[in-house]
C-alpha cells in the first residue's frame, strides 16, 4: 500500500457551521483516469477507521502486502488506487488514533 495521510496535516474549518467539526484531515484520492478528488476527514472520522482497521487487520495485512497488477495490452486489471481507496481511511485512522493515544499518554 502506498497511499499515506499525515496527521500533522490538518486544516481549519474557516466557515464552521453549527456542529460541525473545527478541523479536518486532508487527503487526496486519484481516480483511474488521473483525476484528483480532495479528501477531508475529522477527528472522528479517522478514530472510526483506525477502529474497523484493528477489528479487520486481515485486510489491513493484505493491503499492506498487495503489489498493483502489472498493466498487460488489452487487459483490465484493477487500478492501485482501488486496493487503496478501500483501505487508506482504515489505515489512515489506525495511524492518527495510535498518535492520539500515544500523545495522551
């Protein structure tokens, strides 16, 4: 797995409306044709993921371990932004919520 979310990367919410959160997670997520979609998650958000990571780690280990298929002519094969999408707000949440927990310690 490639795809990383650093959580010292967070941005303000300058138009906060009520209940909704004061910062945010960013990210990025590429589509298979090379389009880029902004990603904002909350705090909430990545303890949820880093949650469902811990409750599946068997998928979190796999992937972790998954290579993209080699692209062959006229074959389709899943694109390695797929496997990540599935995953990164997992993985990325298992790494925020270990900070979290390693700095309120």
């Amino acid at each position: 797995m490639r795809s990383r979310i650093y959580a010292s990367e967070i941005v303000e919410n300058r138009e906060r409306r009520f209940g909704s959160a004061t910062a945010y997670y960013p990210a990025a997520l590429i589509g298979p044709d090379g389009a880029e979609s902004a990603l904002l998650f909350t705090e909430d958000q990545l303890r949820e993921a880093g949650i469902r990571a811990r409750l599946n780690s068997e998928d979190v280990e796999r992937a972790l371990s998954a290579r993209p298929p080699e692209d062959a002519p006229g074959e389709r094969h899943a694109h390695p932004w797929a496997v990540a999408a599935t995953t990164i707000f997992a993985a990325f949440l298992l790494i925020v919520v270990t900070a979290f927990v390693a700095f309120s310690l």
